[in-house]
C-alpha cells in the first residue's frame, strides 16, 4: 500500500452547478431556516474592488466586506496557490507545523515593529486572538486577572470579548461573563472630548488623567493590562492622539501593565504594517490582528514581546487552527502588499479621498467630521456642526441610496445608552488597497449624489 489519491465521485459541471446555480424559492426560504438575519444581496461573484449580486447588478465596495479583502476579492494569486495547496494539504492537528505555517511565521516576524516577535495564529479571528492575548498577559503577570478596555471599543462577539467590547444597550439580549474583571475608560474622541475640551491647544489629556487615577486607585484587583484598538473602528472610526499613547505607554511600562493593542482593522488599512509605524514609537506588549491578514480566509494573529512566556499546548490550540490554506492565503497577502506597493497606493488613494471630501465639507455642513489615515476612512454625520447632534437617519439613507447607485458604504456600530442616546452617524469608507484613482473619483461621486438624496428626505 502506499499514498495515492481518492477516486473522484462527482463530475466538474455538477460540482460548480451547486456552487453557482440557485433559485429564488431557495434564496426566500433560507431565511426561515437561518438562525441569523441575512441582508438582501446575494453575491455571487467578486473581483478586484468589486462585486456582483445574484441579479447581476455591480458594486463598488467600500466595505472590502467587513474590511477584510484588503488585496482584492478573489485574488488570483491567493487563488492559484491555494488550489495548489488544497490539492496537496487541507488540514493538520493543532501542533504540528507546515511548509505554509513556518513561511508565514517568518514572513510575518519580519515585518512587525520592535522585539514583538512571537506568534500565535488561529483560523477564528480577532476574538480569539484577543482572548488568546489575554490568556499570554495573565501567565505572564500570574497574580494580576484584571483589564481595562475603553468606551465604544468593539473586540468581538464570544461571551468574553463582549465583556471587553462597549454594551450595545438594547440591541444585545443577555449579558455576557466575566464583567467582574473588566472595567472602562474613556476613549480620548477629540471631535467628542469627554473632558470637554474644545481645543488640541487647551488639551492637556485630562481623559488619560482620569483613566490613570480610575486605574491606580480604583481598580477592583490587580490589573494585568489595558487593551485598546489604537485607531477605534466599529465604535466611530475614530484615532487616538500620538501624545496620548505615547503617555499611556509610558504609563503602563511604569506600572509593568500589558499594553495591548487591537490593530483588527488596521492592519495596512491606514497605510503602514502596523500601528506602531503610524504612530511613531509606540509599541505595544502584544498586538492581535485579523481580517486582512488572512488573505481573504478566516484568520487571527496574536504577537507577543520575544521575552515573554509563551502558551504550552493547552493554553492554546483549536480544531483547525493549523490550517494549511489560511497560511498559504496569509503568505500571499503579506508578499502581495509588498509586491504591489499597496501601502503606497493606499496612502495616496486616502490623501486624495480624504481632500476631496474635506472640499466637500464647506458645501454641506452635514458632515461634521474626516478622519483617516490611509483608507481607514470615518465621516461623522451630525444635525447641525455646533450642537454636534447624531444624523443616525441621514447616514442610514446616504448608505442605501449609495448602494442603489452601486456603491457600498460601512456602518459604524450602533453605540447605545440606557438613556436612549444613539450614535450610528459614521459612514465608512474602506475599499480594498487596490483601488485606482478612477474608482476613488467615481466613490466621491456617488457620496455626494446619495447625501443630495439622503439630505432631500431630512
Ligand atoms: C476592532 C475589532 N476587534 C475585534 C473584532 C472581532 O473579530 P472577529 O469577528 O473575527 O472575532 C473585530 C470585528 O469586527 C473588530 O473590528
């Protein structure tokens, strides 16, 4: 006996007729056998920055769904080496290396910032790779179990990063584990200061101030480490200052406090690797990522400090987190960036996307706020500029008659409050790094044809 490969069972066209074929019945049934509510497209077909529906109407994505096909949808080189690999490989028990999982490790451990050299993957996303960031804090500082993350953060949907994520005060139905070891601080959002401040000038990071004396003197327990998204996304898209981190770095190296950073969206979204090359010098402890990084499959990334104690096998591990065609599709992505010097088009895509909507500002004073870099674009919706008042409805309206035109836009969360206040006023503008200066003049187009139209139903 020796290795050979299985008889084929089904023929090529009835194998693709399952995968394209499919009728209206079945789309309108799904829906009472779905556990989860779908949206109305159906697509069928990606390419490049765009996609296609089932009626085979054409879409200029700003969303990269869910910000996450960075190169493209189905990328032909991710295409071609991972049909290679499915031919070879498909998957392996959690511990043991592949030819794809050792290059990737090493190409990865190449770019990162720092001494931020060691790494864990799963084949989840950013909720595991934030548990598993959390799980490495607390064997590293054994006697320390508490965290603190920041108002309107967002770190996933499991029972335990809900906890660390902002409460979607009536939107969510239960309340997820573990409050008791998590507590929040304040998000330094200028357009929005907590403190109050007006001004960059007037500031002298008074939110960082109280985040300290909540942190040093009333803390719970012993606290293990702050976690923060560098660049806030679902919450408001919204970046924290320099100063800011560089202070709150420095305050948690004074207090050996992890500082963990959630870069799920950022990721060459903002135009550099990592956060840390965007904002000069801040490194953090540990660092997680997703979305981009996989290439377009499901993956998430925890990088740790080289001198910090790393998992044994039953700290962690999954089922198919060793798999070998989420490596092969991650070892594509980061080369690609590379080759095709998408960090550099994405810079100057986002500088040019972002003056032009800087003129559109003076014409509709609807757009209360920009916030970039790169194309990790935010545009904050309000009422009227001085009162800042949220316009939840007119970015609902701009969004779906952007999508009739054929151009989709993002959602920020939906930050609620038990006393009824909602914010969901922050459009997204997140299109694959591939975009061309043709595809960036057609999504200012239709931005400001579908405010005209979302303003008219005010
Ligand atoms: C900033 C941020 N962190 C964490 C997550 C959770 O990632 P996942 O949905 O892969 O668990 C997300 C997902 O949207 C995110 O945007």
């Amino acid at each position: 006996m020796k290795m050979e490969q299985q008889e084929r069972l089904f023929k090529d066209d009835e194998l693709i007729k399952w995968i394209t074929d499919i009728t209206d019945a079945e789309i309108a049934e799904v829906h009472k056998k779905s556990l989860v509510p779908f949206y109305d497209q159906l697509f069928v077909e990606g390419h490049g920055s765009y996609l296609k529906d089932s009626t085979g109407k054409e879409y200029l994505d700003c969303t990269s769904q869910a910000w996450t096909c960075n190169i493209g949808f189905a990328n032909p080189d991710v295409a071609f080496a991972v049909s290679e690999q499915l031919k070879r490989l498909t998957h392996v028990r959690y511990g043991f290396p592949t030819i794809p999982r050792v290059k990737f490790i090493h190409k990865l451990a190449s770019i990162t910032p720092g001494n931020l050299k060691k790494i864990a993957v799963n084949a989840m996303g950013g909720g595991a790779a934030i548990e598993a960031a959390l799980r490495l804090a607390m064997i590293n500082k054994p006697d320390a179990e508490h965290f603190y993350t920041f108002t309107r953060g967002y770190h996933g949907s499991s029972l335990a990063t809900m906890t660390l994520s902002t409460r979607f005060a009536g939107v969510t139905r239960f309340r997820p584990w573990g409050l008791d070891r998590v507590s929040k601080i304040p998000f330094p959002y200028c357009y929005r200061c907590p403190m109050g401040q007006e001004s960059e000038k007037t500031c002298h990071l008074e939110c960082l101030e109280l985040a300290k004396q909540m942190i040093e003197y009333g803390s719970v327990d012993k606290v293990c480490g702050i976690l923060m998204e560098p660049l806030q996304a679902p919450g408001g898209h919204i970046p924290a200052p320099e100063r800011y981190l560089k202070e709150l770095q420095h305050f948690t190296r004074e207090n050996d406090i992890f500082l963990i950073f959630d870069e799920s969206q950022v990721f060459t979204r903002i135009g550099y690797w990592f956060s840390s090359d965007y904002y000069d010098g801040v490194v953090p402890d540990i660092t997680c990522l997703t979305k981009a990084v996989g290439g377009g499959l499901p993956m998430g990334v925890t990088i740790a400090r080289d001198d910090l104690t790393g998992f044994n096998a039953a700290e962690e591990h999954t089922t198919f987190g060793a798999n070998p065609l989420m490596f092969v599709s991650g070892l594509v992505f980061l080369n690609y960036i590379e080759k095709a010097d998408l960090l550099k088009n994405t810079r100057e895509q986002g500088d040019y996307l972002t003056s032009k909507l800087k003129q559109l500002q003076k014409k509709y004073d609807v757009i209360g706020d920009i916030r970039c870099p790169g194309l990790f674009i935010g545009v904050e919706l309000v009422k009227d500029p001085e009162t800042k008042e949220p316009a939840n409805a007119l970015c609902s309206d701009l969004i779906e008659e952007a999508t009739n035109q054929g151009v989709i836009f993002g959602h920020s969360a939906p930050i609620s409050s038990d006393t009824g206040k909602l914010f969901r006023n922050v459009l997204k503008i997140k299109p694959p790094l591939i975009i061309t200066h043709e595809d960036s003049d057609h999504i200012i187009t239709v931005f400001e044809s579908a405010l005209e139209e979302a303003i008219d139903y005010m």
